[in-house]
C-alpha cells in the first residue's frame, strides 16, 4: 500500500477520519504507528558477531523526523500532509523529546546507534528507562530549578517485548520489564534495537521537585538519571540502577545467544560489549558469574568475556572515575563480590604496581576497601579507547599510563563523531538544499563528499547563498525563541554560542567574564564593531554548587543588560532555559561562532564542537579534544584558537600545583573583570551571596584556571567578531567549516570501531 493509503487508513482505524481532519497530536500518532508498523517489516542486522552497546544513557532526541528519513520517505510524507492540510515541522513539535541522557556520552551512544544501522551493522542498546529522565530546568530568580520530566506517554516509540529477567539483588529478586525502541537505518534495510529495562511497578512522579525517597525500591530504580548522589543513599541507589541494569543486560545477551543455537562455550566468538564510561563495569563480573553457572570454569568465562568485552574511556577528570566502596556492591549485589576479589586477585598475582590493583584497601585516603571500575574494564577488556586523538594520548602517557605500559597493544584512538542525518539534513534544512544543489545528493551517503564544496570558495553566489541560509536560521530561531520563551534575537547580530552542559573545566565563567568586558566597553563608549548576541544553554547537576552559580552569573547578566538602554543595543545575553537535544536542533544551524573553550586537557572530545562546524559556525576554542582534529582539517585561517596548551596545563597541575589565580587576578584588564561580580549594579540583579562564593572560588582556586586564558580568550573572541563583519571572508570560514565536517561523521567512527574492535562482519 501506499504511504497516503496507510496513512488515511490509520486515521480511519483510529478517529474514524480522514487525515485531513485529524489534529496535529493525530497526525503525529498516525505517523508514530505508521513508522512503527515499517520498522517492524524490516530484519535485524546480522553478522558473525553481534555488539551490545551498554550504556547508562542514550541521549536520542526526537525519533519521528530521523526515523522518516531513516525509512526514505521523510519528503513524501511531507507533501502527503501538506496536502491534507498540515506541516510534517509543526506535527514533529507534539513528539516529546525521551529523557534518557544527559550529555555527550549520551548523545554519542545514540548517534553510533544510528550510524552502525546505517551502515547495516549487528548493533544494539542496552540501557534503562528512566520514567522522569534527567531534570527538567526552569529559572526562578534568577537560579536552576529542578523539576520531574515525565516524559513517556501512553502512545510512544516503547514497544513492549513480553521479556521479563530476574535479577538477583541482596534485598531479593526483582524483576526488569523489556522494551524495546526500534532504530532503523538509513540507507540500509535494517531496523536495530535499543534495550530498556524497567521495573515492574515504577514510582509515581515525586510531588516536591526531584526529592523522593532513594531507600523506597524497586520502584524508584528507574526513577531518575542520575539521581543525587551527595548522601550514601543516593550513591547506593546508583549502585543498584547499574547493577539492574548490567544484570538484566547480560541475561538477555545470553538468552540471544542460547537462541541462536551458539554455545556459551564460544560466547566471544558470537557477542561484542561495548561499555561506554564505566557506569555499566559490573556487566564484566555479571557476565562471568552468568557463565560459570553455565558451566564454563572460572578461567574459561573470564577468557571469553575479557575477549568480547570493550572498554571507551570518556574523561580525564579525576573526580569522573567511578570507585565504589566494594561493601556498597556487598550489599547490593553480593553474587558478584567473590567475583571481583577473585578478578583483583589475578591482577595482583602478575602486577605489584599498586595503581593499578582493582581493589584499593582502606588507607589514609580512603576509609573502605574500593573497587576502581576502570581498572576492572582494563584489565578484563580487549580495548581500551579514548576518544580523540589528544585524549586517547593523554589517557596513554599520562593518566592511564601504567596501564598503557601493560597493554600498549589494548590502547586504541577512536575519534568521536556525530550522525549528519540527525545534525544537518534533519535540523538544517535549508543548508542541505544548498548542498544538494551544488554537490548533489552523494554527500548524504558519503559525508567525505563534502570536501568537493571547496571547489566553491571563490563562487560569490554561492557565498552568499550560505550567508542567506545562516540569516534565515537566525531569523527562524529568534521567532522560536521569541513563541517559547519570550526571548526576541536580533538576527542580523553575530550569534555566538556555548552549549553544553554546565562545568567548571568547560569555562562558561570565562566566556561571561567576556560578557562583562563587552558591557564595561559600552559604559564607557567603546562600542562592539556590530551588535553581539550571546546564547547559553545548559545544566548544571543539581547538588553542583559552582555550576548553579555560573547560571545564575548569567542570568544576572542577561536581566542587567537587557534592563540598560545604553548597553541593550549592542549587547543581548540569553541563557536558554531547559537546553536538550530539541534546542541544540534550533540552536546550532543558527550559530555563527561555536565556543568551545575547555582548559586544555579536560574535555575528552567534545561532539557539540563538531555538530556547529557542520551547520557553518567557526570554532573559537582552545587545542583541546577533537578541536585539534577540527583545527588541523580547517586550517589556522578558519578557526580561532587561544591559550595554554594541554602539554603546558598538565604540567601547571603538577603535583605539586604550579597555578595560583591571584597574579592573574591582580593583572590591570583582569581585576575589573572578575571584580564585577561583586558589583552594586550586578548585585541589583543577583544574589550577592552567591555571586560572592563564585568570586571567592575565581580568585582563591580557579581550579579550571579561567583566569590564565581570559585575557587571550578576550583578544581570539574580539578578533573573530571582527572578521564576522567581512561578510565574504567570513562565509569562505564557513564554507571551509562544512566542507570538513565530513571527516566526523559517525558512520566514520563506527566503521573504525567494527574494522579494529568489534569485527562484527
Ligand atoms: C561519575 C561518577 C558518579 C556519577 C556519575 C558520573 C558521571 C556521569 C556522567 C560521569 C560522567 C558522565 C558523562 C560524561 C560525558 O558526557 N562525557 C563526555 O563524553 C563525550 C563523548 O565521548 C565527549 O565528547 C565529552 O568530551 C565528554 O565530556
């Protein structure tokens, strides 16, 4: 049957109408069902091998407009609804956007999903359901607050599986419902899975914000996405939502492989784990324990699940590597203790290095016995992956370093990338036309292809072209912006934007000490070449004390300037309330500068950075993560780079510490910078407390050293603002940008996680 006739039918079959007369929430469940029932006609990828993407987050975004295109009918349902009186773009607005993620690690994980069904590959995820996802953000003078996000409805992407594991907590056995969310590929005809397990009866949304009783479980296990965890509750809680979900994850790889007639006896010739950050570890002691009750010995199940299992590495930042107290997975999940003492055992047999033992005995530093995931997966994994080229070298000279000398050949670079089909043909509709028009539509299939606008860099049509695409998605933003959070831009303004969770070592602190240069400027008359708008958009984890205070320093910002004649004709801050994978759609096809401003060394790879390069900003950002990937391909003329570089910062670390902000501080362009957040006219707007602890922080720790990159941050960031207003060189920047884009696409990255790691076909 045809769309049109399938889709009629549905209408017919559930609100005895036709299309036509159908509201926008029908059309949209006509469409969900529709795509549904296509997805289901399609095989699962298949291959020698099959890989289980663990994960604690998939970060998926809205489905319907990806899995249109995915299925190759996203145009032809477009002129059926325009035909019947509807916009596919406005339908696709009544799809809730999944809570299931929470930042870059997410995102990626949903991404890989995407490109490793494109490229037909046997992959799926396995992660949780979580009911109210991460927090939803709202502002009240002022500051974040944290509220549920219900976010699934009765009618969703969530198909019910009738799999039901057990899974053996200390407290008694609980039971993990599967669901299953279809992930079909573009350009193949496969359709994969995403895995989640939930509870049997879930926990009704906390009436009083995010607070609910950690201790009430089962049903609060797939309550939230990282729940707080600053009490022992909290991080108990955490322990059992991995165990859950690594548990139910491994018994349903081997109920996959019991069916497809393999032998548990060969479980790494058949089955691949990636586990992504450490969050999922206890799946590599789960798995053996599942094993040895199948009857492998100890020394078999730990053969063959080191041999399947996969490690990726996502941060440098100490204080982000998971340690548990071995007493907390004692009282969680004490089948898999005997497990992990025996793993730790093995290791210390053959490697006297303390660093890096499993178990850490209680000592000076800490007061019980811990467990180092990462020194689990390690050991226990065939490889090890960083995810940029700096940070996987990083993690092999220097964090990771005793392990790199015991396995260098385990050690392997696995640069991020991220799914165009999501990131440009779906969010940038207009620039995809253009390239089309110029390349044709191989670039869709092939983003290598993309280089080939380079024969473009003197054509000033097509210069202008790409200028009247940036202004339209500028335009399209401000209106979006303007309906749902009364906030209007000025679209003929430089859009510059960071975007992206909220962290001291991203530096948000240091592009508003930025803000707060621009705004001294205007007072006292000296005017920015053109008008400047500056967007943010991010959370901050609730009990992350600094990082709720930068918002609010932004907030002050933004309710100061926009109150002051004087500065508000130059000057527009706005942070974004509520950013998610939704806004990043709108937001990224309208940027022109992409700040991306790490202290160098702490941002593993950063996948933001590449999806703005895509939609034509030009990167203003330090040599950390795949920014030097990014700077390498575009050349110094189409980038801005700035500050120390990771080699410099990693030795400033020590130990012992060589940084202390106060000279910086003291420096005549600096002191008035940082000493405005104690100011009368930004106390009027803000919490003078609060403001004050920022400054206490800023001036006594900086701890992500801000204040030793501000002063040339200030002169990259004026510099590019300047270069904005030559139209024409500027569209060259960005006609660059997108012609390399191509080199991060997923399909790349997965391609080189199957061809060196998973082997799967
Ligand atoms: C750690 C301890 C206890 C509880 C939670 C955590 C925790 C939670 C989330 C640790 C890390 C995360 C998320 C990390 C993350 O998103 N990392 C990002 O991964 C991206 C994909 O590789 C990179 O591009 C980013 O540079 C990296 O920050």
């Amino acid at each position: 049957m045809e769309i049109k006739q399938r889709l009629e039918h549905i209408a017919q079959t559930h609100y005895h109408q036709g299309l036509s007369q159908c509201d926008r929430k029908q059309v949209y469940h006509c469409l969900l069902r529709l795509t549904q029932e296509l997805c289901a006609t399609r095989p699962a990828a298949t291959g020698t091998r099959k890989l289980y993407y663990f994960s604690a987050e998939f970060l998926l975004g809205k489905l319907l407009a990806n899995n249109l295109l995915a299925l190759g009918i996203y145009q032809e349902t477009s002129r059926i609804l325009t035909e019947a009186g509807h916009t596919l773009a406005l339908v696709e607005e009544t799809e809730p956007e999944p809570s299931l993620g929470n930042g870059g690690l997410g995102r990626l994980a949903a991404c890989f999903l995407d490109s490793a069904a494109a490229l037909g590959l046997p992959v799926d995820g396995v992660g949780l359901l979580y009911h109210y996802g991460l927090f939803q953000q709202k502002f009240q003078q002022n500051k974040q607050t944290e509220y549920p996000n219900p976010w699934i409805q009765d009618e969703s992407w969530l198909l019910p599986t009738g799999t039901v594991f057990s899974v053996p907590f200390a407290s008694g056995q609980v039971k993990a419902i599967l669901w299953d969310v279809a992930v079909p590929g573009a350009h193949s005809n496969v359709t994969n899975r995403l895995h989640l397990f939930d509870v049997e009866t879930p926990a009704p949304p906390p009436s009083h914000g995010i607070h609910f009783d950690k201790t009430d479980l089962p049903a609060h296990l797939t309550a939230f996405l990282y729940p707080d965890d600053s009490d022992e509750a909290g991080r108990l809680l955490r322990v059992y939502q991995q165990y859950f979900m690594v548990s139910a994850g491994a018994q349903l790889v081997l109920k996959e492989l019991e069916e497809s007639g393999a032998s548990p006896d060969h479980f790494s010739n058949h089955v691949a784990i990636q586990i992504n950050d450490t969050h999922p570890s206890m799946v590599i002691p789960e798995l053996i324990r599942l094993l040895t009750a199948r009857g492998l010995s100890m020394e078999q199940a730990i053969y063959q699940v080191s041999r399947a299992c996969a490690y990726t590495n996502h941060t440098i930042l100490a204080e982000a590597l998971e340690k548990w107290p071995l007493d907390f997975i004692q009282r969680v999940a004490p089948v898999l203790v005997p497990i992990i003492r025996e793993l730790d055992r093995r290791v210390k047999e053959t490697h006297s290095d303390p660093k890096v033992a499993i178990l850490m005995p209680a000592g000076a530093q800490n007061s019980q016995e811990l467990v180092h995931m990462a020194h689990m997966d390690i050991h226990y994994s065939a490889s090890v992956n960083g995810v940029a080229a700096l940070h996987t070298e990083i993690l092999k000279s220097s964090e990771l370093k005793p392990f790199y000398l015991i396995y260098p050949d385990k050690f392997n670079n696995k640069t991020n990338g991220i799914t165009l089909r999501r990131w440009l043909e779906v969010c940038n509709p207009r620039l995809a036309a253009l390239l089309d028009d110029c390349l044709g539509q191989g670039w869709r299939q092939d983003p290598m292809e993309l280089q080939a606008l380079l024969r473009f860099e003197q054509d000033s049509a097509l210069l202008d072209r790409l200028l009247a695409v940036k202004r339209d998605n500028k335009a399209a933003l401000s209106l979006t912006l303007t309906q749902e959070q009364g906030v209007a831009l000025d679209a003929e303004s430089v859009f510059d934007i960071q975007a992206k969770r909220l962290h001291e070592y991203k530096r948000q602190q240091m592009n508003a000490l930025y803000v707060i240069r621009k705004y001294l400027d205007i007072k006292e008359g000296r005017l920015p070449p053109q008008p400047i708008t500056v967007i943010f958009g991010g959370k901050a984890a609730p009990a992350y004390r600094m990082a709720k205070h930068i918002i609010h320093l932004v907030l002050s910002l933004q309710q100061l300037i926009d109150r002051d004649p004087q500065v508000r004709p130059w000057l527009q801050v706005v942070m974004l309330e509520n950013y998610n994978v939704t806004w990043a759609e709108r937001l990224i096809p309208a940027c022109d500068i992409s700040e991306q401003i790490s202290l160098a060394s702490k941002e593993a790879s950063g996948t933001g950075n590449m999806k703005f390069m895509a939609n034509g900003a030009v990167t203003l950002g330090t040599l950390d993560g795949a920014n030097v990937e990014i700077a390498q391909l575009v050349g110094s003329d189409n980038i801005y780079t700035f500050g120390a570089a990771s080699s410099q910062v990693i030795e400033l670390y020590g130990p012992p510490m060589h940084y202390h902000p106060d000279p910086y501080y003291q420096r005549p362009n600096v002191k008035p910078l940082v000493d405005f957040l104690l100011s009368p006219a930004l106390s009027s707007a803000g919490d003078p407390n609060a403001l004050r602890e920022l400054w206490n922080e800023m001036t006594g720790k900086d701890w992500f050293m801000a204040l030793l990159d501000v002063e040339a941050y200030i002169a990259a960031r004026d510099r590019a603002i300047d270069d904005y207003g030559h139209r024409a060189a500027w569209a060259k920047k960005m006609l660059v940008n997108i012609a390399h884009s191509g080199y991060f696409s997923s399909d790349r990255t997965v391609a080189e996680y199957n061809r060196d790691i998973w082997h799967l076909t």
